[in-house]
C-alpha cells in the first residue's frame, strides 16, 4: 500500500482504458487504445512509453499491451474510484447514466481516497435515513463519527478481539483474505505478534492465521470491548 | 485373474487437513511421484486394489480455495472440473469443520460424485467433538465417512463408499448451495441462458458456470465464449452484473464467498458440538514459547543450527562409506575393462562423476529428513513467520529462509525447496541468491587457500569472513533484483499456522525418500551426461608424442639400478603426474584455461586457475583436485604439499587467494546446480541471466578485492 505510484491524470486515463481492453480481450493494440481515447496514434506511443518505464505495462513497439500487476492495481483503483463516483452520482443524485460516467472520468483523477470513502458513506447513510429535517445533517456527521471508530486490523494489539468489517482490497490479495474467512462479521482474536514485530497471529473460524502489518491494514474490524 | 476395472479418484482439500498421509495411507508403496504438467507443483499418484477395482489415486494439490488465484488452485479446479475423476473424496479436517467446509461449498458446485473423508477423527473423539454425520450428511449431499489417516482407520469403509458411489449405489439429494436473494436471480437467469446450450451443459454444470461468471473468473469467460450461448450471453452479462452490483452494494465476487462462508458456517454450527470452548490447547503452550518475544529468534536459530549439525556430522560418516563404495567400484571396474580410453571413461569419468555426487545423498537425506519434520509438525510455518520482517525488508519472503539456509549445504535441494515460494519473482529471486550462500563444496577450496596464504591464527575468522561476504552479497542481491527485475508486489504473507501434530514415522521417511529419489534421477541422468563431458573436454585431445617420450622416461626410470624400489616408484610416479599436467594442458580444458586468461589476467590469475576454474563449472572440488594436477603433484590428499608449494610459488599471493576464494565463493555453481536451477525456474532466459549474475558478480567483486588486497597486504 505504501509504495505509491503517481501519474497524471491523461496517463491514468489510458491505463483505464488499457484495463477495460485487456478485459475484453485479453490485450490491447496502440491502435485499440487511439480508437478508444479519440487520439492520434503518436501520442498513444508517448503515453505507453512513460507508462512502460513506470513498470505499470508490457510494452514493445509493434507488440501487444498488457498490465503489469503493478500496472493492473493501479487500473483497479482508478477503475474503484469511476464506479463510486458514477454510482453516486446515478443512485443519489439521479443523474442519468451516460452524464454520471463522463462526469465521474472527468472527476476520478482528483478525488481522494477520504472523500470516495465519505461519498459512500452518504449513500448508505440516505438509505437508511432518508426522511430530512434539521438534524439530518449532523445526523451525517454522527453516521460517520461511528464509521470512524472502525479500526484497521493492524492497530490492534495482542489479546485483543472484534469483529471484521470490510476488507478494503483488491485482487488477489482481497481473495486470499476472503478465501481464509475473513469476511464481513467475523469475530477474531489477535493472538500475538511475531518476536520481530511484523507479522501478527490471529484466531479465527477455529484456526491461526498469520498475515502482515501490510495486509492486516485492509482490513477494517470493529474492536470488542474488553479482553 | 479377472481384469480390475480402473477408476480415477481425486483427493481434494485443504492444505494441513492429512490430504497426503491419508493418500500415503491407502496406496501404501504403490507411489509415483511427477510433476503437473508446465509447473512445478508437485503431483502423487498411486493406486490399491479394492473389490473389482483398480482405484488410481490422485493428489491435488492441497488449497483453501479454487478460485484458480495460484497454480495449485488451477490444477485442482480444472482436474475436477474437466471431469478427470470419477470419485471426488474431499478430505477435511473434522478439528477444524468450519473453515474446510469453505473449500467443500465450492467443490459441490462443480457437481462431482464425491464423498467426505472426515480425516483425524481419532483427535475428534479424543477432543469429544461431537458431529452430526446424518445432518452433515444432508446438508452435503455426500457420504460422510469418519477415518484417521495416522491409526489407518476407517480407510476400508471409505473405500467401500468410493466404490458404492461410483456404481450409483449411494444417491444423497444434493441441495444446492444457496446464495443472496439477489444473487439467486441473477443465477436462474444466466442459467436458463447456459442450458439452452446442450453440448456446453452437458461438459460443465450450468450452475456452476454462472457463478463463475458472476465471479468474473477468466476460466468461466474462456469457456463461455468459445460456445454458440456467448452471441445470447454477451448482450446480458454486463447487465446482469450491473443491476447487481447495484444491488448489492458490494462486489459480486466478495458477495459470493460471504455466502459460502456464511453457509460453511451455519453447517458447522447446526452438526458440531464442541465440550470445550477457549480452553488454552498444547498450540497455544508450545507457542507461547515458540513465538515468544525474546525467545522465539534465538530458538529459532538454534533449531536452524542444530539440523545443520546433524546434516553435516552425521552425514560425514555414511559419505566416506559412499565414496570409499565408488573407489571400491572404480577399483573393480579398472580390473575388468583394459587399460584405454574406454576404462578411463567409465572410472575417471562415469564412476568418479557420478559418484562424486551421489556422495552427497547422506547430508541431503538428513537435511530433508530435518526439514520434512519441521514441516509435519507444524514448526516450519513458525519459522516463516519468525523471520518473515528481516525477509521482507530485503525483498524476500519469510519462506525463502529454508532454501537459503539448505544453500550452505548444496545449491541443489535449495533450489527445489523453493518451490514452497508460491509468487515467482519471489521465487527467481531467492533460486538467483542461493549461488552466494556458500555450499559445502566450496569448503575445500577456501580452506586450502586460507591455509596456504595466511597464518592459522587467523583462518576461522577469515572462512567466517568468507561465509558472511557470501550472506551480504545475497542480501544487496536480492534487494537490487526485487527493485529492478522482480519489481511488482510480492507475495502476501498470509498463511495458516497448522496446530502442532507429531507426525508419523512413515510419513516423515515418505517425504524424505521422495526427495532423495527425485535427487538421484538426476544424478543418474544429467550429471552422468555432464561428466562424460567433462571427461571428453580434459582428456582430448591426447598428445601422443607426449605419451611417448614419458613412456620412455619412465621406463629407463625403472630400469635404473642405482635407485632402490621406493625411489624409482616415487620417480615414475612424478614423471606420470607431470605427464599428466602437460596433457591437461594439450586438452580442450587446458586450451580453455589459456583462452580465457586475458580474462582473468586483471584478477591476478593464470591459466593454470583457468583451468581449475573451468573444470570447478562442473563441481567446486575439484578445482582443488585439478591444482593438485596441474601442479603435478599427483591426486588430492597430499594436499599438504600442494599448500607448500603454493606458498612458494612467486606466481600467488595473498591478495590472489583473496580475490580467488571470492571468485569460488561467487561464480556459477556446480553443473549439476545449474540443471537443477534450469529445470525449476522453467524459463532459459532466467538460466542464462543467472549464469551471467554470477559470473559478473564474481568477475566485479574478485576485481575489487584483488586491487584492494594488493594494496594493503
């Protein structure tokens, strides 16, 4: 999580759109991607140059494209935050689909992960408070002061015990953590921490399971009063 | 006798759930042992007689999981899912029902003929858990049949279930696995659309496809759009899979396992009855110690140490009994074939390379008696977690520690111990760094030329010296491979730490001899190939005029009469070995030696190292073997004299030695190693990279040490 990549928006616009190629089919062509982005042929070259170099694509001239891990994360992410903003828009502001989505490629590139992580939030919070009034608003804030009280699993310390909330990943690391149980409501213990600090050992579902500070911080848990 | 009909029955489950005793348990000795095809996943097969059967046993490799995210997943799902079983038997652990039933949701999708070994059942009475079979039963739509693969009980009654099973004897109405409300209606959908597509439903079941599909698995896609439904199915997926997304408010995929736990769960509440809740087990006791704050590195390292002490002290004993059986051999065999080309072949060549390497079967059969006890008792995943932060911070993982320890011994079996690193960068980049870790045959080299160069007060520090540079260059190593080549995350450490089990003898043994054999196949097929080559390369071509006049030399030597029988055999002797000498140095090898000395010139050595060092690409000893020759001093074990005269010798220094043992301790390793090396990374362009590393590193570093050493000593 903390090796973070930075790129300007146009870039992350073809990496999104080199994500959605390979999605359907498999790999992409330069000239695929200047179809798709409405560009010359020329400036796809430069965009898939500066993207190769930052590891986040293959890439040879005259050769297909595909993501690197690296580069397939990042499209993730990016790809996370469009749906969360389209979504809001649609859902909450009853915007209408095809406006939602340019809106939300326009905007994706400059909201931070606090903000998507609140606009959520709202939706949600409208669903289950939908009638106004004038508490409404500090009703919001109330909403997410509880929301903040969710821990990430990495804060936590030996002896201690709660409940999984939400597994904030993507891929193949979000799978192995659901694939070993850790799913929404799952009670826990955190055993103990390894004699070098890193990694902890919890209890769950009746087995032990060690995992790292790193993958332990994607997951968000509701700490247990008491020991 | 009547022809035994053949059936395929595939074991499947989690890895720690007995998947392999109980496999040991039922084919016995009738074992063969592979790879899957294009990885290098191990696969067991076996087979036993039972009734009119001939059951052929499978080991799928064991998984939490088929979600097809790691090779092991893949093979088990598509061996089950492209219908290679007959009888899927789904091993789970009866201590720990909740979490393998997870795996079992997702096997009874695939819709197999299955039946569910409730393995180490003994530890369940003994534990009086009580479970309901009847209504595990039910919920499965499988037998359920209780066994211990460790007391080999029930093992007949499973059989029995197997082969009542596949003669549609046993019919259990499956439920399905349900999931969310909505998910359901999207499924009815897409399956409706699936089984309107005959051929395609009949191979694979339309309700398991369609999860797939709403899984997003690339599998299910593949499968999907090579069939006629994609023309019908590609308009409505995407819609499908929006209005649910927005139902649900949460990934489809992550929706889907929540149900599945959620239903493992509810099937372990409603049959198992546990006495004891939270009580502190004999896990808990022995890793308070284990895993303590303070006690749990050093103890760590002591265990490392003491499998070391044991593999080398040990080993020592039956390794002279191996070499003394191949002098015996080459002896007999010398007798036999006369004197030519032919016997120098099959003795100096076949028996003394072969068995140069076979000699190393007592330390291997020991380290991996260790290791495969550290890991059926559960140990070895506590060792990972241990070391995982120092791993981590270098760019490794906290299981790459094994094959770098094992590479003190030999690069060989640390080179197959990677295979426990599932992420291949991580993998590539432990296999690139183990050469450094300096292996026992290297030994002889760095203790000859210590000896020889420097003062004996001094030398443990120095070979320490030598072992720790060794550690530091796989260190910087493997930190610049994963910032440069191996970029990209690696694998996350999450992991299961098994409950502490004594593991059977027999078990232990098995896993022990199936490395060892693994490791003699190749002694007896590419290392017999690379030692004739050797042969070829150092002993052709051969100088008859050379032959000649020695001949003659020796003989008039014999002839003397002045001389007593001692002297003149000491005289012929010497002549042989400078024969000998000036042969090497006629031979290709020799011929290598002077053509790569304008290459080693900068590091301070002549072709005479050239050529120890060309012969040491096929085994580190023996380039003390080949200074003895070419220094004509006739064969190892005088190697005293070959010190003397190396410490005369105004060619050498210290600095040389240094920048010599570096070069040793550097270079590519043995050929042996390096087929091995070939062989696990799968990739040539990877063999050829680390080939490269090696030498470049060795070539920069020798340099380095060579300038300062002639510098300051």
């Amino acid at each position: 999580m903390t090796d973070a990549i930075h790129i300007s928006a146009s870039l992350e616009d073809y990496i999104e759109a080199i994500f959605h190629i390979v999605a359907e089919k498999q790999a992409a062509k330069p000239r695929d991607l200047a179809e798709r982005m409405k560009v010359a042929g020329s400036s796809v070259t430069g965009a898939l140059r500066i993207l190769a170099e930052k590891a986040l694509i293959n890439y040879t001239p005259y050769d297909i494209i595909t993501l690197t891990p690296a580069g397939k994360a990042y499209a993730e992410d990016v790809v996370h935050r469009h749906e969360v903003l389209r979504d809001f828009f649609v859902n909450v502001l009853a915007v209408d689909y095809k406006a939602a989505d340019e809106a939300a490629c326009g905007m994706e590139h400059s909201a931070s992960k606090v903000i998507l992580e609140r606009l959520v939030q709202f939706a949600k919070f409208v669903e289950v408070r939908p009638r106004g009034g004038e508490d409404w608003v500090s009703g919001f804030r109330h909403h997410c002061e509880k929301a903040a009280q969710l821990v990430k699993m990495s804060e936590l310390k030996p002896g201690d015990k709660g409940v999984i909330m939400a597994v904030n990943a993507q891929g193949e690391i979000a799978q192995r953590l659901v694939d070993m149980g850790m799913v929404k409501g799952t009670p826990f213990k955190v055993l103990r921490k390894a004699p070098l600090g890193d990694p902890l050992e919890i209890q769950l579902r009746g087995f032990l399971l060690a995992l790292r500070k790193q993958e332990a911080e994607c997951v968000s848990v509701e700490k247990k009063a008491g020991k | 006798m009547k022809e035994r009909k053949e059936m395929v029955v595939a074991l499947a489950g989690n890895p720690n759930s007995g998947k392999t005793s109980l496999f040991n348990a039922i084919a016995g000795t009738h074992l063969k042992v592979g790879n899957w095809p294009g990885v290098t996943v191990e696969k067991y097969e076996g087979y036993v007689d039972y009734k009119d059967y001939r059951l052929r046993l499978v080991d799928l490799p064991g998984t939490y999981s088929i979600n097809a995210y790691s090779p092991e997943e893949t093979i088990a799902r598509d061996f089950i899912a492209e219908k290679k079983a007959d009888i899927v038997v789904n091993v789970v652990d009866g201590t720990s029902l909740e979490r393998n039933l997870y795996l079992t949701t997702q096997l009874l999708e695939l819709d197999p003929k299955m039946v569910v070994a409730l393995n180490m059942y003994d530890e369940v009475e003994k534990l009086k858990i009580g479970i309901d079979f009847k209504m595990l039963q039910k919920l499965l739509g499988s037998h359920v049949v209780p066994v211990s693969a460790v007391k080999k009980t029930g093992i007949e009654a499973l059989l029995d279930h197997v082969v009542r099973t596949y003669e549609n004897k046993i019919v259990i109405p499956r439920d399905k696995i349900s999931y969310s409300e909505e998910i359901e209606e999207a499924l009815a959908e897409l399956q409706g659309l699936l089984e309107t597509d005959i051929p395609l439903s009949a191979k694979f079941s339309p309700r398991w496809l369609a999860v797939k599909l709403l899984e997003n698995d690339q599998f299910a896609y593949s499968l999907a759009k090579e069939s006629p439904v994609w023309v019908r199915l590609e308009h409505k997926l995407p819609g499908i899979l929006n209005t649910l997304e927005g139902r649900l408010k949460e990934r489809v995929a992550q929706r889907i396992s929540e149900d599945r736990h959620a239903f493992a769960r509810g099937a372990y509440k409603e049959t198992v009855k546990t006495a004891l809740e939270e009580k502190k087990t004999i896990t808990d006791h022995i890793d308070s110690v284990v895993l303590n704050r303070f006690l749990g590195v050093p103890l760590f390292l002591f265990i490392m140490w003491l499998i070391f002490q044991i593999t080398f002290t040990f080993g020592e004993v039956p390794m002279g009994w191996l070499e003394s059986f191949f002098a015996f051999l080459g002896d007999k065999v010398s007798a036999l074939l006369p004197e030519g080309v032919l016997r120098s072949l099959v003795v100096d060549g076949m028996i003394a390379g072969v068995g140069g390497v076979v000699g190393f079967l007592p330390n291997i059969l020991l380290l991996f008696l260790g290791l495969s006890f550290l890991e059926s008792t559960g140990y070895m995943a506590r060792a990972a977690f241990v070391v995982d932060r120092a791993f981590h911070k270098i760019g490794l993982h906290g299981k790459s520690f094994i094959p770098m320890v094992t590479g003190f011994g030999c690069s060989v079996p640390a080179f197959m111990a990677c295979r426990t690193l599932k992420n291949r960068g991580d993998r590539l980049a432990t296999m690139m760094v183990i050469p450094f870790m300096s292996c026992g045959a290297k030994l002889p080299v760095h203790i000859l030329l210590i000896g020889a160069f420097f003062p004996t007060s001094m030398s443990a520090n120095i070979l320490f010296g030598v072992y720790l540079f060794g550690i530091v260059v796989a260190v910087l190593s493997a930190k610049l491979f994963k910032s440069t080549i191996f970029k990209g995350r690696s694998e996350p450490f999450v992991m299961e730490l098994p409950v502490y089990r004594l593991p059977t003898l027999r078990s232990v043994l098995m896993q022990m001899w199936i490395k060892a054999w693994m490791y003699l196949k190749k002694a007896g097929t590419v290392i017999l190939a690379v030692s004739i080559v050797v042969w070829l390369v150092c002993n052709f071509p051969v100088n008859d005029k050379l032959n000649l006049e020695y001949g003659a030399r020796i003989e008039a030597v014999k002839q003397d009469k002045k001389t007593t029988a001692e002297a003149k055999a000491e005289a012929a002797a010497a002549l042989e070995n400078e024969l000998a000498a000036k042969q090497m140095e006629h031979s290709f090898a020799g011929r290598t030696g002077k053509l790569i000395e304008p290459f080693i010139r900068p590091l301070g050595f002549d072709w005479r190292l050239g050529v120890a060092l060309t012969a040491g690409l096929a085994a580190k000893e023996v380039v003390v073997a080949t200074m003895g020759t070419i220094y004509a001093l006739g064969a190892a074990g005088e190697s005293e004299s070959l010190t003397a005269r190396l410490r005369s010798d105004p060619a050498y220094n210290p600095a040389i030695a240094l920048a010599l043992i570096v070069f040793v301790l550097l270079y590519v390793p043995c050929l042996s190693a390096t087929a091995v090396f070939h062989q696990e990374s799968g990739e040539l362009k990877m063999t050829l990279f680390y080939i490269f590393y090696t030498m470049t590193a060795a070539w920069v570093l020798s340099f380095a040490v060579y300038k300062a050493g002639s510098a300051f000593l």
